[in-house]
C-alpha cells in the first residue's frame, strides 16, 4: 500500500522514476528488484546498527557501490560481480553474449 500512495508517487516522479508495481498475485513481476531488496536488508541493514538516518544512507551507498557491484558474487552473472560482468560483455574479443553459429558444408 505505501508504494502506491501519493506522496510516494511523487517524490519518485520528481527523481525522474517510474512507479513499479506487480500485478495482483504476481509476485514475479518484480523478481530482480525483490531479489535485490531482500539482499540489500539480509546482507546490509540487518546486519547492522545505525546511528541515524546519515550512517544508514552512508552505509546504503557503500554496500551497493563497493560491495553488491564490485565485489558480490551474483549468479544470475555466472557467478562474477557486476563490473567485471559489463567488463567482459564490453570487450569485443571475449564476449560472452548468445553467439550464432551456422553450418558449413565442407569444401568439395
């Protein structure tokens, strides 16, 4: 209910993002946002013990920027951080994207 309220609504618009919400009893319309959240508290905030809203924003900041992208191990990436993902993908001698291959008769 609180991501669909106004006041959320338009903070989100004044940061130039669209509101996303899975359709009633379809939790999988959101899976990589949930799945990203759930690690964000299991692996960040549960974990630890804030002064005040500054510290949690700090520490917010670091895990997704030092750890979640340069250093978390994500298995939907065949098991390497992001960074080093997008570095693979964006050099042209090892890319790692679907290739097509096609069939060659053998020369007669």
């Amino acid at each position: 209910m609180q991501y669909a309220s106004g006041e959320y609504v338009q903070v989100l618009r004044q940061h130039q993002m669209i509101p996303s919400m899975s359709r009633p009893a379809n939790p999988y319309d959101n899976a990589c946002c949930e799945s990203f959240m759930k690690t964000l508290k299991r692996e960040e905030i549960y974990a630890h013990t804030y002064r005040n809203l500054g510290h949690l924003r700090t520490n917010i900041v670091a895990f997704i920027d030092q750890y979640y992208n340069c250093a978390r191990l994500h298995s939907a990436l065949g098991y390497r951080a992001p960074e080093e993902f997008e570095r693979t993908v964006a050099s042209p001698d090892t890319c790692e994207a679907a290739t097509m291959h096609f069939f060659r008769p053998a020369s007669v």
